[in-house]
C-alpha cells in the first residue's frame, strides 16, 4: 500500500476541487444546523465498512440494501441544504455580488436603528448578500425607493400596516417591506426574543444575508449572520457590522476571498482530509495490484489408518491480486491451501497444488502459489486411534 503516496499533479488537481465543493457543503451544513444528520450519515458509513472488512453478513446486509437508496435518502433529509449548495456554487463562478452600498447608506441605516432602539420601536431589516433571497421570502411589497431615514421610521411605525414585517435593503434602495422570512427553532440562541429575532436567525441560516432586529420590549439591536445571532452591545456598533459585511460580500480581490476562506480552517482542513480519503479509497485505491500472503496448508480427508506427522513446507506463497480496496477490505487471513490426501492409501506422498485449492475472499484472484507441491509425511495408526479428517498444521 506504500504506493500510494505517489500522487500526481492531476491528482492533486482533482482533489483540490472535490475539497472546495464539499468546504461549501460543510459550512452551508453548519449554518442550516445539520450537521448531526450528516455525522449520523458517516457514522453509519463506518460501521458498513467495519461490516465489510470483519464479514458481519447480517449488518452489512442490511446497510447495503440502505446505501443503494443512499441518493434518495441524502436528497430528502437535505433538500434545501443540496438546493444552497448549488446556488452557492453558482454565485461563486458566476462572481455574483451584491449592488454596491455607499457610505452613505449605511450611516442612514445606523441612525435610523439607533432611533428605533432608543424608541422602543421594533425592526426587522434584511440586507442581501451574494446569495438570492426570493425563494426565502413570502408576501411582501415592492417599493423600490431611495433609503432615507424618514423612509425607514415611518415604514416601522407601529401604526403602519406593514410593521410587523421586515424591509429589504440593496445598496441604497428599500426594495420590499412587510416581508415574511422563514424562522428558526434555534431557542438556544434565540432566548428572550421574539418572533423578528426568530425570523432574523431563519433567514441568516438560509442565506448569506445580514439580518438587523430591533427588540421593542428591550431596545437591544441583534444582527444575524452566517446561522448566529447575537445582542450587539451599542447600536453604533452596527456600522462595524456593516462594514465587515460589505468586505465579506464584495470582496476587492481573489485574495481577500481566499483570506475570508482560511478564516474557516476547520472547515477548510476537513474538506481536504474528506477529499483525500475518498481519492484514496476510489482513486488509488481501484488501482489493481498483486501481494505476496503467507498461506497455511490444509490436509483434508486422510484416510482412516493413517495419522499426519508433517507437512513440507507447512505454508506456501500465494500470490493474490485485486484492487487496492479489495485487499484492504477483504481479510487475507481466509487465504488458505487446502490439500486432499484420500491418495495416501494408494501410496501417493506428494501433492500438486493447483490454483483452485486456494480458498480465498470474493473480488480477489489468485495469480500463482510457490511453491507448487507439498509432501506430506505420514504413518500408519494403531487400530485403535485411527480416525479420519485432516488438521490444521
């Protein structure tokens, strides 16, 4: 199996690829909150490949027949994480961004929040990111007006009809208002808050976007990003907020997107390890290779009178060839010469072995055997003792 090791250029190529696609299905895993499912998934992968490599017929059994329909299974429990991560991929090739927000628009926004906190006028703002949004919104009203702050007060005047729902923010445009977003069951994280904060974390699970949520019963300021939320501690603070969000989502280079990936180590280290598991196992390890087994030999069917004293030699070489998979799954410790000694009575010592004496684990083939005669040494039993069968040197 040494050889392994020895990757090319291509491969390395191949690799790189498969890490990024699965560091997207990681994080998106992360931040939709199923990650247990996908633990539960590779925790079953390991027992089927314990059942496989320890002959657990029963379990293996039973796996396999599950892992045939494993497509639909994975299509179903991730539906909407498989959807993300397609769009994600999108987003990522095509280069989409976001409409470009002035500085100006984000100081409109910080003191429009502000006056609601200080108020104690509840507000739910959404500010997209790279990824769309339409599909994770429901009801709202398209307006498509210039941000100004009288625009935002008035739009989360309790007494307006559309309070209640939230406002779309692009660039500098208030795109939709009394907008429905999707809420999250995270109580954990949700806590005091309400139905806005609900909706603000359901959203950010989603999508990519910025989420702003202003309590009415608290005057707090939350932001939701990335499947977290969390109570900022002033509301100026929020312009730091905005301009962090601004750098993730429009990055001005390649390198500050790679930058924002290493940010995400672990994520980024289990997606290359994934990958090179599997270009070990499905890659280098469908490569067919020959080994050399140390394999015992069997007597079988010594005639009655005679009793085994030896066995020249006692095993053999058995050269046995398959795939790198199959001879690390299969258990070569089933490799075994099995020898018919019914000739001893006529006088026969010396036996052939042929290829089809090897007892060996389905999927693998057996090249050669050296050598290629055993002698076998044997006497006469007393009357008394003597038995059939054979013995296992």
């Amino acid at each position: 199996m040494g050889d392994l090791v020895g990757i090319r250029l291509v491969d390395l190529f191949d690799v790189g690829i498969v890490s990024l696609l699965l560091f997207f299905a990681i994080v998106g895993l992360r931040r939709s909150g199923a990650t247990l499912a996908l633990v539960g998934l590779a925790i079953l992968g390991a027992v089927y490949v314990a059942a496989l490599r320890f002959e657990w017929q029963l379990t293996s059994w039973i796996l396999q027949a599950f892992f045939a329909v494993f497509v639909v299974v994975v299509v179903v429990v991730f539906q909407e994480d498989l959807r993300r991560l397609f769009e994600q991929i999108a987003v990522w090739g095509l280069r989409r961004r976001p409409p470009a927000s002035p500085a100006k628009a984000a100081d409109v926004l910080v003191r429009a929040v502000s006056r609601l906190a200080a108020t104690r006028i509840g507000a739910l703002i959404v500010i997209p990111g790279r990824e769309p949004l339409d599909r994770h919104l429901e009801g709202g009203v398209a307006l498509d007006a210039r941000l100004v702050e009288p625009l935002l007060l008035s739009l989360f005047e309790p007494h307006s009809p559309g309070h209640d729902g939230a406002v779309v923010v692009s660039g500098d445009r208030v795109t939709q208002f009394s907008v429905h977003l999707p809420l999250s069951n995270d109580r954990h994280q949700i806590g005091a808050g309400g139905t806005r904060h609900a909706a603000a974390l359901g959203l950010a699970e989603a999508t990519d976007a910025l989420c702003v949520a202003v309590s009415e019963e608290r005057g707090t300021v939350s932001v939701a990003r990335d499947g977290h939320l969390r109570v900022l501690e002033k509301p100026d603070a929020l312009t730091e907020e905005l301009r962090r969000f601004a750098a993730d989502t429009m990055p001005a280079s390649d390198r500050r997107a790679v930058v924002g990936m290493a940010s995400r180590w672990p994520e980024a280290l289990l997606a290359v390890a994934s990958a090179l598991v599997l270009w070990v196992v499905y890659v280098a390890g469908s490569g067919v290779v020959e080994v050399e087994h140390t394999a015992p030999v069997v007597v079988e069917n010594l005639p009655a009178g005679w009793q085994l004293e030896a066995v020249d030699p006692p095993s053999v070489t058995v050269v046995v060839e398959g795939t790198r998979r199959q001879l690390y799954l299969g258990d070569l410790g089933q490799v075994r010469v099995r020898v018919d000694a019914i000739l001893v009575q006529l006088g026969r010592r010396t036996f052939q072995v042929s290829l089809s004496q090897v007892d060996h684990p389905d999927g693998l083939r057996i090249v050669r055997v050296e050598p290629g005669q055993v002698r076998l040494a044997v006497e006469s039993a007393p009357a008394e003792g003597a038995g059939s069968g054979g013995r296992e040197p």
